[in-house]
C-alpha cells in the first residue's frame, strides 16, 4: 500500500514506466527517442563499504539511439544535500551500466523545482569538471487536466495531473474528469492509481472529495485502503449520497478559501452558501472566492 505522497510521485512511473518518457516528450518538450522496452532496476546503490544510497526508482529505457538510465527522484521540499547525491548517483549509474543516466525530479512544489532545476556545476568558476542539469516535472508544467475525455485519452498523465495539481480551485474538474477515466481502465489498475491520487492530496477538502468520489465506484476498492469506506457502499441511495458529497465538499471549500485569505464569512453567508445545493453555483463561488476582498465580490450582486 501507498503511504506518502513522496512514494506515490515515483511509483507511478513503476506502474506504468512509459508515462515517465511521455513526461519527458510532451511536458518538458525534451526530444526523448522512443524506448523500444522500459525495464525497472535495482533502485540500491549501496556499495560494499556501509554508505547507504538509494533512488527512488530506477527504468532502462532501450531506444533505437541506445540505452538509458531514467533515474526518478521524488523531491518534498529543498534539500541542498541532494545537490551532492545526485551527482553520485549518476556517476554511480554510469560505472556500473555503461548507460546514459538522465535525472529526472517530481515534486509537487513550485518552490522546490526552482531549486532543483537549478544546475549542480562541481569545479572553479570557469572550469567545471562535472555537471549535472536534473529535468525537473512538477506544477508549472503538468497539464492540468479537467477535461473527462482528454482523461481517458491518457489516464496516466490524467492521475499524474491530479497528483500535481490536487488543490486549488481546479481540484473538484481535475478529481471528476479522472474518476471518470478510471472507468474506463481495469479495475486493478484503477485501484492502484486510486491510491497514488489518495496519497498525493494534502488539502483535507481535496482528499474527502476524491474519497467520496471512489465510494460510488465499488469496483475500484480491491485494495486495503478500501477498507475505511467499505462499509459506505450501499446500493440503496448510492447516488444520492455522492451528490450530497460533492455539495458538502464544494460548500466547506469555499470556507476554506476565505479562511486562508482571512475573509470572515458571517452567519448570513454561511447559510446562503449551506443551502445552495446547485454545483455549478458553487463552483462559481468557490472561483469567486479566490479572487474576492468582500463577500460581495464573492456574490457579485445575486
């Protein structure tokens, strides 16, 4: 099972190794060839002496231009230590493949791709005996994809979009136009991206939306994670409970909203918003609610 969004970032690109060059190809346009095979390696790089070095996950990629080393490091927040371990593992890679390593970073953080798009140079000013320029996928390039047919046209980069952007105002389109792609895959796969979403949303608004989303899917809950919402999967008012969801889930959102830019909203707003029940009202709101300094800017005149 999944347990952070640190290991669900890499092992997606273990689920399906050929999203990873599809990343490279269409979201950082780097011109990758083509791999005719993709194979997952030993992501241990520990040598005989006690240093313990590990990439997060590893793929040889065999392409008509020859064979490469994708190394895929999931990266939280800044950490300049990195800046001397990469340089290792790739240097590692080469001695022991005889590949090419190409270094390739996801985070969920713009911050944190600034700083590792940053170039690693190793020597004096104008001499640099090694260098080392990590490709860099995250927030500012993933598509965001809240389009149900372009989800089902590559679920993937669908689930890896909702992983990057899980938040926001574009969180409840991005989470329904996937939940919807992930009909149409099987059901074992669904349940492995399922979790990898799960654990990627931070926002607690976020991840109670997606869950209830999932709750309506019975087929996809093959997997422990399951089992918290097993018991929610009742025939009976099935999709009457859902819809309710979605409404409650779009109505705390646009609280939460004004609560991050310290709007209050008083009683009078609470229960507007509380008895709407109309979700493309809400979704305007909750648009609204990023961009308003007053609740009438939030109401607009209504």
């Amino acid at each position: 099972m999944v347990g952070s969004s640190h290991e669900a970032l890499h092992r997606i690109f273990q689920k399906d190794p050929t999203l990873l060059t599809r990343a490279l190809q269409r979201v950082l346009h780097v011109p990758f060839p083509e791999p005719r095979e993709i194979a997952a390696l030993n992501v241990d790089l520990t040598e005989i002496e006690p240093v313990e070095r590990r990439v997060d996950t590893l793929l040889r990629a065999e392409t008509d231009e020859g064979t490469y080393l994708l190394v895929v490091e999931s990266q939280g927040k800044v950490d300049d230590r990195k800046r001397g371990s990469w340089p290792y593992y790739l240097s590692y890679l080469y001695e022991k493949y005889r590949c090419e390593p190409v270094l390739i970073v996801i985070t969920q953080s713009s911050n944190t791709a600034r700083w590792a798009s940053r170039p690693i140079r190793l020597g004096f000013r104008d001499w640099h005996s090694l260098t080392v320029r990590p490709l860099v996928i995250g927030p500012d390039n993933v598509p965001l994809i809240t389009d149900e047919r372009q989800a089902e046209r590559d679920v993937p980069l669908a689930v890896l979009s909702a992983m990057t952007h899980g938040r926001g105002p574009q969180a409840p389109a991005i989470l329904e136009s996937l939940a919807s792609a992930l009909r149409t895959i099987d059901p074992d796969s669904a349940a492995v991206f399922v979790q990898f979403v799960d654990s990627c949303l931070a926002d607690a608004q976020a991840k109670q939306m997606w869950r209830d989303l999932m709750t309506a899917i019975q087929y996809f809950w093959r997997h422990p994670l399951a089992e918290q919402v097993r018991e929610e999967g009742r025939e009976e008012g099935l999709e009457q409970g859902r819809e309710e969801g979605r409404i409650e889930s779009r109505q705390q959102m646009i609280f939460r909203i004004l609560e991050k830019r310290g709007i209050p909203a008083p009683d009078p707003v609470r229960e507007r918003v509380n008895a709407c029940t109309d979700l493309d009202q809400l979704e305007t709101w909750i648009d609204r609610a990023w961009e308003a300094t007053d609740m009438a800017e939030l109401f607009n005149g209504e």
